[in-house]
C-alpha cells in the first residue's frame, strides 16, 4: 500500500477542512489533511467563536460600494479599503459592486440561510457526539443600537431573516438594558437572535483535529503546497514541503489561501482575503456581557467565555498584507469603550489578525470543481467559517461518499464562477 496515498486529500487544516476532514471520516473513507502551518491557524484561530444563523445578510446590498469609497481614507473605519493599487483588489470590488442588488442580495441571503441554519442544528448534536470541550453555550446573540438610525439601516437584516424563518426580537431600549447590566446607559433599542450560540474557535479546531486523528485522519503540518501534477483534467499528486500525496478525490478548504494556490492549476478564484482583528484577554472583566454581543455603530463583536474575553470584527480589505494595524486594534477597544461598562478583560491582552476567504457574491464555493474531475472545492466562507463548519462537512462527505446531502448543492456550485 501506499502510504502516501488516501480516498481524500483535503488542501487546508482550518475549521473547514478539519470538519470535511471528519465528516468524510464517518463515511468511511481514508483523509489527509495538508496544512502549511498547524491546524487552526490562520482565520479559524482568532474570531469571535459565535454561532449565528442570524448572520445570513450579506454585505452584497445596494450602497455597500459607496460604504466602501468612503472608508479609503479612514484606515479606523469598520469597512475599510486600502487606495494602494491593486490590480486583483480593484477587479473584485468590481465585481462585487455588480451583486450589490436586491436581487443578489435576497439569493445570497437565502443561500447563507440555509447553510447557516442546517449548520446550527448539527452542532450542538456533533459536540454531544464527539465530546468535542470547547465551551459551547446556546446564549443567543444581541445587537446593541446607539442611534435610531443605525437600527432603521438594518430593517432588511430583520426583513431578511423574517422571511428566512429565523428568529429575530425587536428590543426597546430598557428591555437591552435589562437583557444586558454590562453596557453602559445609552442604548436605544437592540435585536435579539436567541437561536445563535458560541464557543471557543481555537479549542473547537484543536478538538476537531483530536477528533479525526482519533478516527485514523492523517494531518501533515508544515506542508506548504508548491505544485500539482496532473494527468488530462485529473490531478494526480500534489506537491509540498513535507512531501508528495495522491488521492482519488482532493478537497480545496484553503480559506483566504485559495486564489493563489488555485492559480497553480489555471483557475481564477473571485476572492479576496478580508482581514479581520481581535483583542483576546485571559480573563474576563468583572461585569461581563452574559450574551454574545454586536455593538452595530462600532461594528464591534463581543464575546465572554469561561477562559477569556474577547473583542473582534472589522472587514480590512488590503490584500495579503500581513501585520497587526494598531490603527484598528484601537478601533476596538474604542468602539467596546463607548458601548460596555467594563470595556476589556483582565490580565495582558493579546492583539491577532487574520484573513477571511470573502467571494464577490458572499456566498461560498461548495462542491466539485467544472474543470478538474477530482477536485472539490470547500471555500469562501468569509467570516462564518465557524459557524457554517458543519453542515459543509456534511455537504462535502453527501457528495463524495453519499447519502445525497440535505442542502441543495446547487447554490454554491463552483460553476458558477466557471471553476
């Protein structure tokens, strides 16, 4: 036998791939996972853990593009957009400025729905049956509204999600003060979305990992991808820094990663990395949020576990330009200073950043490639990895080693894009 060799290879060792790792597990067949660093590393490691069904709007709405031109020079702006030239940046803001329409707005909601809610009511069921500790709590989410006009620009998220059959509660402002002691008097009002959740990201990937090499999963780290053979319109091998592998099927769960290693076999993948921030402190603060929280003028995310605090988001579109922007760490303890009591944890905080894999039509890129017979693709999940993890795991093992999936495929086929 080959040692070398697998049913599946899976291209990526984030939440994605760990659980197309684990769900192709179930199904019976032999994984490798391929990572360049160690598993969880990149995007998966730093969110906000939550688990939100309510996050199915998508940024693809009419006046997003003017949002964007004016975030150019304002580097603390929560949607900002670098004015350095990019050939690549400047071809996919065209691109997505073309989806800003209800009508793409309406079917990317739907199709973020369906894998969003499918994903939530698998879960907590694979948490239960893996014995997966990474302090998931079913806390439900709150978006906490400073200015009346805020709450009246998100009316289509609530019309969006009454029409997707989600759960969603108008909040006066006493009843979120009451809802939520933590945050300073102020508030005019909130949306409660009771059937969101959270947990640790970090501990759910390293639990994941645990969990398909438990089942006989392989995991290569260190094994940065340099080349493919391929034979016709087949890839035989993959190439990397820990060594050559083959399989009968390889699946690309390279998050933000993608279009460059994509380009490797002539496929245009319309991504860009979208860089995301969070503070992370050992403890949290004495009064601290019971729920999850999102303070929507400062577009600030807010999470409180039993082993840290934490305060994330921001949408930083610079290519693959790598660092911390101090710039926008101070976004966030500003904006968490103007919403929260007690605004940071306790202990040293510890600042991280990392890319989100955001597609033109923010919708992901699910299933078999239209041009190579034995490439998947499992990407673009943009900033609810952790929350679609899942059902794409289900998605992808549906489609590889059957039963037939319970989503319909269709909506995220990589034809789409002619890749």
């Amino acid at each position: 036998m080959d040692a070398s060799r697998s049913d599946v290879l899976i291209l990526g060792g984030g939440v994605i791939g760990l659980a197309c790792a684990l769900y192709l597990l179930r199904a019976g067949l032999s994984v490798r996972v391929l990572e360049q660093n160690l598993p969880g590393s990149g995007a998966s490691h730093g969110n906000c853990g939550t688990i939100t069904p309510s996050h199915a709007t998508p940024l693809t709405m009419p006046g997003m593009v003017g949002t964007a031109l004016r975030s150019l020079f304002h580097r603390d702006a929560p949607l900002y957009v670098n004015p350095r030239p990019d050939l690549d940046r400047l071809r996919w803001l065209a691109s997505f400025a073309r989806h800003c329409t209800w009508r793409d707005f309406n079917r990317a909601g739907e199709a973020r729905g369906a894998l969003l809610a499918r994903s939530r009511a698998l879960l907590g069921e694979l948490i239960v049956q893996e014995s997966l500790d990474c302090e998931f709590a079913e806390v439900g989410e709150l978006y906490v509204y400073r200015t009346a006009r805020a709450r009246e620009t998100d009316q289509a998220h609530v019309d969006l999600l009454g029409r997707l059959g989600m759960s969603v509660e108008s909040l006066d402002a006493a009843q979120v003060h009451a809802m939520e002691p933590a945050l300073r008097e102020g508030a005019v009002g909130g949306l409660y979305h009771a059937d969101d959740a959270r947990l640790r990201p970090d501990r759910y990937v390293a639990e994941l990992a645990r969990r398909v090499r438990e089942l006989g999963g392989k995991i290569e780290t260190g094994a940065r991808i340099d080349h493919f053979g391929t034979t016709g319109k087949r890839i035989s091998h993959v190439r990397t820094t820990g060594g050559v592998f083959t399989a009968e099927r390889i699946v690309m769960a390279l998050g933000a990663w993608s279009p460059p290693v994509a380009r490797m076999l002539g496929l245009h993948v319309p991504m860009q990395p979208g860089k995301g921030y969070s503070l992370t402190w050992p403890e949290a603060p004495a009064l601290a949020p019971t729920h999850s929280l999102v303070l929507r003028e400062a577009a600030v995310c807010v999470t409180t576990w039993a082993s840290g605090f934490r305060l994330g988001s921001t949408m930083e579109f610079s290519g693959y330009q790598e660092g911390l922007n101090e710039v926008r760490i101070d976004a966030l303890r500003r904006g968490a200073s103007a919403f929260l009591t007690v605004p940071e944890g306790r202990g040293a905080a510890v600042p991280w950043w990392g890319w989100r894999p955001m597609t033109v039509d923010e919708v992901p890129i699910l299933g078999p490639s239209s041009r190579w017979s034995n490439l998947v693709f499992a990407t673009g999940h943009g900033m609810l990895g952790i929350s679609m993890s899942a059902a794409t795991g289900e998605l992808i093992a549906g489609l590889l080693a059957g039963p037939a999936p319970m989503l319909d495929a269709a909506p995220y086929s990589p034809a789409r894009f002619g890749i």
